[in-house]
C-alpha cells in the first residue's frame, strides 16, 4: 500500500471516528493488510499525548523488535545544571494507518534518558498528514486513560524490519476493552496481540513448551536459509546456535522478536548437560568508528598492534594476530602489550557522556588507536533484546556425524540495559576480546577480523536486572538470582 497524501484528517472529521467504533478485527484487518506480520498494543494512561511523550521501555533493547535507526546526541548548549535531562535521540520509520491509507509520521523518534532509564516516544504527530491527532493531541483527548496505541513492523524484500504501522483507538471502542481482557496484558508494558491466546500464565511458557520438545535428542546439525531452503548436515562453529533456531522454526513463527517468540536465544557449550558450567558468550562483535584504525586498513593495525603467530619455512612472519595478551587492561601492564584500554566518559549505568567512547590508547604514543563510540555501541545494543534465553549444548563426533544435543539447565536474563553493559564492562565482567588474524598469501595480507564484546555466563547477573534458572525436567522449581 503506497503513501497517501492527503489532507483529510479522519481522526478530527466528526463523521470519520472509526477509531472510537473500532474491534480487534478492524484493528487486524488494518495493520495486516499494511504489512504487519504481527501486532503488538501499549494502553496508553493521561500522561501519554504529543506533548508528554509516550513510555515505551526503560532500555532501547526493550524496542529491540523495531528497526531503529542511528543514535543522536547533540550536547546542550547551556551548561547550567537545569539544561535539562540527558537525552538520545533515535529515529524510527513510523506511518500511521487509517481506513484513508497510510501516512508518514517524518519526525517520530525514541527519546532516550539513560540518567532514569526511560525510552518515549516523541514526534509522532509533527510533519504528519493523517495522524491520530484527536486521541494523542495535549489539548483534546490526549489525556484519556485506556486509548490503545496498536502496531506491528513490515519487513522489506530481504526479511529485514523495514518500517513500524500503528494506529491508536479511543477508550470506548470494543477493540481497547479487547485489550483490557486478553490474558497477555499487563499494565505499563508494551503486549503482544493474540486472538486466540494458548498463553499460559508465565513469559516462559511459548519457549518452554518448544524446548522440551527438543530436549534430549541427538539433532544432525542443520540451518534454515530466509528462502527456507533447509541445508543438512551444516557442520560450520555457529552449527549449534543456527541448529537451535532451525529446530524451534526461526523464521517461521508469527510473533516478533529478534529470534523466538520474545527471547533472544543463545547456545551455550557446555561439557555436561547435568550441571551449569561456565562458559563465554559473545555479546556483539562492532567494528570500531574511531582513531588511527579508521584511517587505514585491517592488515595494517594487526601489524602495527598485534605479535606474531607463524612464521615461514625460512623464519619470516607469515601469519599475525591480536588479542587481548597485545591490550593492557585496567590497571594492567604486560610488556609486550602495545595499548591501553580505558573507559571514556563513564561514571555509573545511569550517567555516563554519550560522547564517550570504549578507547584503545597507543601505549608510547598515547594516540587514539581504536575507539567505539557509546552511540555506536548503543546502535549495536539496541538491536539486543530484554530478554535471553541461553540453551545448553554439546557437540559429538565430526564431519558428517557430527551430533548436537541440547539440555534441560535453561538460564534466562531479563531486563537489560545499555548502561549496565557499561559498568559491567567497568568492573571487567564484559570485556573486550578480539581475535583478529592476517595471513600472508601470495604476497598480501589477507584480514580475518572478530571484534568481539563477551562475558561469562556467571557474569550475566551484571547485564541483566533479573536471572532465572530453569531445569525443563521440573520447570515448576523456577530459581531466580538477584543481580
């Protein structure tokens, strides 16, 4: 459905106020036929309207499910103390639908305050034909209790989130009494939409029952393409993860996430599948935007940076590598390392400079080498979800016997936020962790780069407000750790 221009304003015209007579059905039919593949709904309380914003999260990950564009910060120009709070822009392609068609909302964007934490949403009537102005407007009816903000994302011609339809219905229509009824509401939180709800009380339960299914069984390692093209045995090191999400249907199901249902899923190896043991998780693997690497190529920083790993038959240096034995910690100093490591512009989780970067120093030079900016990481971040499950596994045999087996020990994260990702990397919990390799061939350095941020899995409880333990043999005897 292409971008209607017109000037109408169903949402002001007396006549048109099909959002105060509205169902779920027309609420569906609506979003579906825009593109939607799945719908979520916030109930919106007297504090929600285009003047006040729109509480949507308390972390930019809790939005994870929509394409947000690039974080913006521009720093006050008052340096008074009352110049306002600390605030982060992030757009978001936003369009309104209405029974006239659809409408670009140009300026919709999430407002980021880190120093509470709080995500609201902001801008969505500015430069917008045919918004929902009567209901979110601060001087009509932006005050009513119980409005309903339903919207779904519409993915592009690849499978990728492309843009976010929505529409808001007024507190008497039967579809926001719908919403007060369903099993899956909860004050405060942004819902999915079922219309027949097979949801058992508990978040976990989707997860749970598609898990248990799998539990115990030794899977031939196997992938599932976008096309859904099925490739078996996949034998590759991230068999386990792909294998996870192909055997619960990634890509298949109807509920938006970034993997399944509302969980992030991780695959985590462990050496038995009768107790929890430690093992690091890569968290994201960025590239770094900033210093003397950004200006010169891969090959070229490893050689500068890094130490030798192989050599020739005559003794020359033929393969190089950087890890972090080549980058001095805090409070580190090994002799052979060649950069320091610092935190820029950090205090704690809630206040820290969105200038700030993550800084590798040259360590005789003091020049930045490399450095990843907050916004960077915090795009990055965004794109991570509220909520991770970590399945265990182990890997048998090799080649095309190879077997993977998943267990029963599930560990779940709940609630994270960028912030905490940044004390924790303060308190060397999460940590930098590269394994950036070049091999000569053929006389030219050919780059293997692996930028990673990782922790350990009994260090989650640092990036995570909430942690449970769950064996699926008795799933009723629930363990939550305090973070």
């Amino acid at each position: 459905m292409g971008i209607v221009e017109n000037m109408n304003d169903t949402h002001v015209n007396d006549d048109e106020r099909w959002f105060d007579r509205a169902d779920i059905q027309q609420v569906h039919d609506l979003l579906t036929n825009a593109g939607a593949e799945s719908i979520w709904v916030k109930r919106l309380v007297p504090n929600n309207n285009s003047k006040q914003q729109i509480f949507l999260g308390s972390d930019p990950s809790d939005l994870a499910f929509l394409p947000l564009g690039t974080p913006q910060y521009k720093a006050p120009k008052s340096q008074k103390k009352k110049a306002g709070p600390l605030l982060i822009r992030i757009p978001v392609p936003w369009r309104w639908v209405t029974p006239n068609g659809e409408f670009n909302a140009p300026n919709a964007n999430m407002c980021f305050y880190p120093q509470y934490p709080e995500v609201r949403f902001s801008g969505f009537l500015q430069g917008c034909k045919e918004g929902p102005s009567e209901l979110m407007g601060e001087s009509k009816r932006g005050h009513e209790l119980n409005r309903c903000m339903f919207f779904g994302t519409v993915k592009d011609s690849d499978g990728e989130n492309d843009h976010v339809v929505a529409l808001v219905v007024g507190a008497s229509s039967p579809a926001a009494q719908y919403v007060l009824d369903m099993d899956t509401f909860e004050k405060g939180h942004i819902c999915p939409v079922f219309y027949e709800s097979k949801k058992k009380v508990g978040e976990f339960s989707i997860l749970e029952e598609a898990l248990v299914k799998i539990m115990g069984k030794k899977i031939v390692p196997w992938r599932r393409l976008n096309s859904g093209e099925q490739i078996k045995p996949y034998i590759a090191p991230n068999a386990p993860g792909l294998t996870l999400e192909a055997e619960l249907g990634v890509g298949e199901n109807a509920i938006p996430g970034p993997d399944f249902d509302v969980w992030e899923l991780k695959a985590i190896s462990q050496k038995s599948l009768e107790r929890r043991n430690n093992h690091r998780v890569t968290l994201f693997t960025p590239q770094p935007d900033l210093g003397w690497i950004t200006n010169h190529t891969q090959a070229e920083f490893v050689l500068k940076y890094g130490h030798v790993s192989g050599v020739d038959e005559n003794g020359k240096p033929n393969e190089y590598y950087f890890t972090s034995g080549d980058i001095n910690r805090f409070d580190e100093s090994k002799e052979g390392a060649k950069l320091n490591l610092r935190l820029v512009g950090f205090t704690d989780s809630k206040n820290y400079d969105p200038n700030g970067m993550i800084a590798l120093y040259d360590k005789e030079t003091g020049e930045l080498a490399a450095g990843w900016s907050y916004l960077k990481l915090l795009e990055h971040w965004q794109r991570k979800h509220n909520r991770a499950a970590y399945v265990p596994y182990i890997k048998q045999g090799s080649g095309g016997s190879t077997t993977v087996e998943f267990g029963p020990l599930i560990t779940l994260g709940l609630s994270t936020s960028f912030g905490l990702f940044l004390q924790a990397f303060q308190d060397c919990k999460a940590i930098y962790d590269p394994g950036d390799k070049i091999t000569l061939k053929n006389g030219s350095w050919t780059p293997h780069p692996r930028s990673q941020f990782r922790i350990n899995i009994n260090d989650i409880n640092a990036i995570y407000q909430r942690i449970c333990e769950i064996d699926l043999r008795t799933p009723e005897t629930m363990q939550e750790k305090e973070s």
